[in-house]
C-alpha cells in the first residue's frame, strides 16, 4: 500500500510540475506577443520631411495607460537608381507620444537617415508596407497591446533642398559642441529626438554648468533639439539655456556660458526667402509671358487658316514674333485715365487680374519635379487664387464710372461666380478619387490600380477622364466650366463688344488694356494644365514607373514635354471652339449653368461617391485578431477593364469624327493644305 500511495504521489508531483510548466509556457506566450487591440486607420501625412510630425491615426487609444509607445514599420522601400523591387525594411521608433486618437512622434535627422540614407547618399524613399504601433502596459496585468495600418505608402524626402543651409547650421552647431566641451554619440542618440552625451571636457562650460556623461541634450534656447544644427545659439550671446534629461527624471535647464564663441554667420533667411522669391518670380514671368503671347499668334494662324485668310506673317518668320511687337508698342502707348475714375482702383484693377491668373502657375506640375511649390493643399490653392480675376474685373469695370464698363464687371462677376460651382465641385471628385490635394498626388494616382501601378505606369485607361463614365462626363463638364470662366467664346459675355463696346476694359488703354487680354490668353494654358493634370495624367509616360522616371533625367525631361503636349492640344481645342461657335446670350448663359450645369455636377458629385464606396478596399479582423484588408466591391480587374472600355468608346469617337472631317473635306472639294505655314 505505502508504494501504491507513494506512486500515486509521485505522478500527482509530475502532473502539477507539467501543469505549472505548461501555465508558465501559456503566460510566457502571452506576454511575449502583444494581442493586436488597438484600432488604427491611417498614417499622415503622406509626403514628409526632416521636423514633420507623423501621426498615426486611431480610436479610443488607451493613451492615458501608456506613457510611450512602438511604432515599427515592415515593408519595402525604394529609392531612385536602386532596384525596382526595392529593399525590405524593418525600421523601429521608440519614444513615440501616444494620445486618444493618434500616436505621433517628430521625424528627426536620425528618423530620415533610417529612410533615406547618411550624408550624401540619402535620396528621396518612397516606404511601402505595413505600420505597427505597440503601447506597453496598458492594463493592470502589464499586457501590451499593439494594431496595425495596412498598405501605406510613405514618401520621404531627403533635405537636398535645404541641404546649404542645414550644412551651414550643421558647422555652427558642431563648433558649439566643441565650445561647450560635450561629445555627442550619434549612433546610441534616440531616434525620438535629442542628442546623447558620450563624453565631457574637463573645466569647460558645460562641466561647470554640471553636465555630465549620458545626459540627453532636449533642447537649445527653447528649441526642441532633432539634430546638432538646432545648437545654433543667438550672434553675439554671453549665455544659452541648455536643457536636459537625466534617465528618466523631468528634464531640467542648465545655463552655460558662451562668451568667446564665434560659429560664423547664418545664411539671411529673409535674404534667403527674397531671392527663392525672386528666381521663382523670374521663372514664372519668364514662362508664363513667352506662353500667353505665343497663344495669340497661334489663335491668330489658327483662325486664319479656318476662315481663309492671311493671318499674321509680317514679325518674324511666319509672324512669330507679332506678339512681340504688339507688347512693345502697348508699352510705349500713352496710358489714359478718366478724369471721374476712382484712380487708385482703376490702376490697381489690371493687376489683380493678371496676379490671380500667374499665382496659378505656382503649382503647376510641369515635371515630377518641376514645379514652384508642392502645396499639400494645391487644388485648393488654384480654386482660392482664381477668385482674384473675378475681384480685378468687377472693380475695372466700377472703378471706370462707365455704365458699360459696369455691366461688363457685373456680367464677369455673376458668370466667373456661377461656373465656379459645378467647376469646383468636378474638382473635389478628382479629389475624392485620390484622397489628396496635392497636385502631385493627383497625377501619381493616374498611374494605375494597387500593385499594378508598379508595373503598367501611366497607360491612358488608367487616367480620370476615362476612369469610369462619370469621370468621363466630369472632365468636360470641368472642360465647358473652365471656358466660361475664361471668358471664353462663346461665354465671352463681359467683352461682347457688340453689346456693351469692350465691357470692364472699354477706358483702359495702353499696357493695362494689354493686361486684361494678357492675364485671359495666360489662363487658357493654366486651366487646360489643370486639366491635363486632373483629368489627363499630367506628366505621367505610359509605361514607366515614377521610381523609373525619377532615376532617368530624359525620361523627366520627356514627362514634360508629355505635359505640354497634352496641354497645347487643349489649348488648339480652345481656339477651335472660338472660331466655330457662335455667342450665347447672358440669360442663355445663366441657364446653362444654373439648371444644368449645376444639378449634373451634385449629381456627379453622388455617383463619385458611390464609386469610391466601391473600390475601397475595406478592414476586417481576421483569424487571431489580425486585421485583413478585404476585396473591393468593385474588383480591381473589372476597374481595369471600366477603364479600357472608356478608352475604346474615346477613340471610336474620335476616329468617327475625323471619318465625318475626311468626308465633308472631300464633299467640299476644297483644296487641303497640310503645311501650318503656307
């Protein structure tokens, strides 16, 4: 009996060993992976650079139980001359500021250096793949908890841009390191922000400010220090307020002494601005007035051509240079203003008009990277600044004290006021369709459909204006808008000279009469860009990728071209409809746009919704509690498809269109010229 109880003893011993093994294993499982808890949705933004915040978006985040938190990211990235398959990644930060509805932490030199690369060969990093963001400790257990945002593209850039004068601040702040007699260790310094102190000199001001070996230097004068160019101190300062952080104590501010420093001087950055004012300045007037005189000369060839006459050939080689001639001598002509004007406005009238058509080309997407100024909110901007040549026309025609002037203000001012609707609102279902502003978002989300656009590039079927049958009628109800905005024939009703002599112009002479006309041939080429970027693909190449494009300056050089291609054909369709259409009446015009017009872009506006409902792929939580992204409603093979079909109904269209121009030449027995300079 006593060795029966002493086996049974002895295998209930071996049970609970196993069962407490087999417990400790399932905690140590646990703990060891975080349950994927937290409900995350996005990544912003999208495009950032050294001293942006990202944040990485969610709902009730258990913000107030963790102090910090994890974002990782796991995917691939690609750089321009490196492998189109990019590189795999799996790049931590730490320290990240987690709150209610978002975890955000500072992209710090050391942050874009993980992207991008060291020194010189950091380069331009587009990050595709998965964000993950882990908060420790959020429950009285000590279980951490972690969510992930999948198919995020992440665009960083390296500070080429500002690279002379973050070089410059660079120097400065390493001279003030040696100044202080602090030695930094930049390879243990986290990525969160603030610079490490590897070593202190001996009887130097910063050992007497009491500063010692593995402090954490937080901030500079109240910056928040990211890099050693934040330690830049005030010309001519005798002290610096140097705060730092001691393991995990509050960070406090130590004064330190620098009299006798002498870093050099910083590049003005008003200077700096003046003159990255200026070049821009000189680079828009440079283009934009070459561009709106040489569309005169073709409006004229054109109109010529259509109406069997000799147009201009007496400037310059086929009249090239009228244009010219025609601007030098409304220079030279006397400038009149009427004695019961309101002169200060009179005189100020042209130019509103002429800023709000040339501010347009600020963003202006000729290139992959040439453009002034890549807004985050650039389709905004081109909608806000437009509202000028509405402000500048209504107070040319006030500002005259001519009844006819007056009528042609108010006639510009109600119809520019009217089409902006149904204008604005074909644009904000681009907008839908991309989810960005940004005009360069706009013409890389033409490129093609999820992983396919890696691969096909820009090919037509991939463009808005043949997205899906409502874009299709989008672009040319933006198209029909856009003339009339333009107060282009046949909605050039302010300048009917028929009706009401010139309209707002009729007392101006000279180059602010030259001004009004400058500022409209101009807008025909911004709008039909805006056009080509919305709606036509902007700089896109069929066939090559934007990391392909980036790394070869032909086929940059050959994506602007591609640009002003599709721009100058908008532009020959422009002048085409002047010359074939006849004018409408104001209340014709009105009607047009306020019964249908108005109602077809709302409707538009619904049935684009729809469609983005429809391809956008959805989240779920899948087996473990990962969540998996779900097919569209709309399978990317059948929007692949949408978008061929779209592009075979264009083409038909056209080609039975030039079938009927062939016939009716023939019909005609007209003879044919070819030859644009006969």
């Amino acid at each position: 009996m006593r060795r029966k109880d002493s086996s049974i003893r002895a295998r209930s011993r071996s049970a609970l060993v196993f069962l407490l093994a087999l417990f400790a294993l399932m905690v140590g499982c646990k703990r060891a992976e975080a349950p994927n808890l937290l409900e995350l949705v996005d990544v912003v933004p999208r495009d950032a650079e050294v001293g942006d915040h990202i944040e990485v978006l969610g709902t009730r985040l258990p913000a107030a139980e963790a102090k910090t938190a994890t974002v990782t990211f796991d995917g691939r990235i690609f750089q321009p001359g490196k492998s189109p398959e990019g590189e795999e990644a799996h790049i931590v930060i730490e320290g990240a500021k987690p709150a209610a509805d978002k975890v955000s932490f500072v992209l710090s030199d050391a942050v874009v250096a993980k992207f991008c690369g060291y020194g010189e060969e950091a380069a331009h990093t587009t990050f595709q793949g998965d964000v993950t963001v882990a908060l420790a400790a959020t429950a009285q257990d000590g279980t951490a908890v972690q969510g992930k945002v999948l198919g995020i593209t992440l665009d960083l850039r390296a500070p080429s841009i500002r690279r002379v004068a973050l070089e410059k601040r660079s120097e400065i702040g390493t001279k003030a390191l040696a100044h202080l007699g602090l030695r930094i260790d930049d390879t243990r310094s986290p990525v969160s922000g603030g610079l490490l102190v590897s070593g202190v000199a001996a009887a130097s001001p910063a050992d007497r400010a009491g500063i010692s070996t593995g402090d954490l230097l937080v901030s500079f004068n109240g910056v928040s220090v990211l890099s050693v160019g934040d330690l830049v101190p005030q010309p001519g300062a005798r002290v610096a307020q140097l705060g730092i952080k001691r393991g995990a104590a509050t960070p406090e501010l130590r004064q330190v002494s620098m009299s006798g420093f002498d870093g050099g001087s910083l590049p003005n950055d008003i200077l700096a601005a003046a003159m990255i004012l200026g070049v821009a300045a000189a680079i828009l007037l440079l283009f934009m007035a070459p561009t709106a005189g040489i569309i005169t000369w073709v409006e004229r060839r054109v109109s010529a051509r259509m109406q069997s006459r000799i147009g201009p050939n007496r400037a310059g080689p086929q009249g090239f240079i009228v244009w010219m001639a025609d601007g030098i001598k409304s220079i030279v002509k006397e400038d009149i203003v009427p004695t019961d004007s309101d002169e200060p406005l009179f005189r100020l009238a042209p130019y509103l008009v002429f800023i709000g058509v040339s501010a347009t080309f600020v963003v202006m997407p000729f290139g992959q990277y040439l453009i002034a100024a890549d807004l985050d909110v650039g389709i905004l901007f081109v909608v806000a600044v437009t509202s000028l040549v509405a402000i500048g026309l209504m107070t040319g025609g006030w500002a005259s004290n001519n009844k006819w002037s007056l009528l042609g203000g108010v006639r510009a001012a109600a119809q520019v006021i009217s089409y902006e609707i149904p204008a604005a609102v074909s644009i904000v279902c681009v907008v839908m369709m991309t989810g960005s502003l940004r005009m360069q978002d706009i013409i890389q989300a033409q490129g093609g459909l999820g992983d396919m656009f890696l691969s096909k590039g820009g090919w037509p079927w991939y463009w808005f204006v043949f997205k899906n049958p409502v874009s299709f009628g989008l672009f040319f109800l933006f198209f029909t808008t856009a003339l009339a905005e333009g107060n282009r024939a046949p909605f050039d009703l302010p300048e009917a000279e028929s009706e009401l002599v010139a309209g707002y112009s009729t007392e101006y002479s000279g180059m602010r009469y030259l001004f009004f006309f400058f500022a409209e041939w101009a807008n025909v080429f911004v709008f039909c860009g805006i056009a080509t970027a919305l709606f036509l693909g902007g700089w896109q190449l069929p066939g090559v990728t934007p990391a392909q494009q980036e790394a070869s300056l032909a086929l940059q050089a050959g994506g602007v071209f591609f640009f002003l291609l599709k721009a100058w054909v908008l532009i020959f369709v422009v002048v085409w409809i002047r010359w074939t259409l006849p004018r409408v009446r104001i209340d014709q015009l009105m009607n047009l746009c306020w019964k249908w017009f108005v109602p077809m872009s709302f409707a538009a506006f619904l049935l684009t919704a729809l469609w983005v409902l429809g391809t956008s792929p959805s989240s779920r939580v899948g087996e473990g509690g990962l969540p998996e992204a779900s097919s569209p409603l709309i399978p990317v093979a059948l929007q692949t498809g949408i978008g061929v079909a779209m592009f075979g109904v264009a083409a038909a269209l056209v080609g039975h269109f030039a079938k009927r121009v062939s016939y009716n030449l023939r019909e005609s027995k007209q003879p044919v010229h070819v030859n644009p300079f006969i």
